[in-house]
C-alpha cells in the first residue's frame, strides 16, 4: 500500500489511485482513510454518484451524522436513489 500511496501524493488527480487506495482501506477496515480517499475521488470528479453514496454511507457508519446527512441530500438532489 506504501507504493500506492506514494503515488497518490505525488499525482493527487488520479482518480484511479484514489480508487485503490479507498478499496483497500475499506477491506482492511480503516474506514476513515477510506472516507479520505472516497471524497478526494468525488472531489476529482463529481459526476460519479456512487462515490458520493459511499461518502455518504462511511459517514453514517463513522457517526458523521450531519456530514452524511449533506450527501445524502445531495444525492437526492442530484438524482440518486
């Protein structure tokens, strides 16, 4: 995971770093590193609904009520069921 890391912070755009990196802190159980990397995939690209339903869900798990609230509106408002 260090390798991929590294990578990330050397290219915070790429969206498909971010993606490994929120899969494997999610299956390893570190929810909010996962969190992390799911908002810098929303922030690089924001069309991609499912990432902000996962934001929205790690929130809720995390206890982040009222952040998970937000994205769960947004998510309404933009259209996700």
């Amino acid at each position: 995971m260090g390798t991929l890391l590294k990578a990330f912070h050397l290219n915070p755009d790429h969206y498909k770093s971010a993606a490994m990196l929120a899969s494997l802190y999610y299956i390893s159980a570190v929810y909010d590193s996962a969190l992390v990397m799911y908002e810098a995939m929303y922030h690089i690209d924001p069309d991609q609904l499912s990432t902000l339903e996962s934001i929205a869900s790690l929130r809720e798990y995390l206890n982040l009520n009222s952040s998970a609230l937000e994205a769960y509106i947004e998510l309404i408002t933009r259209g996700m069921d």
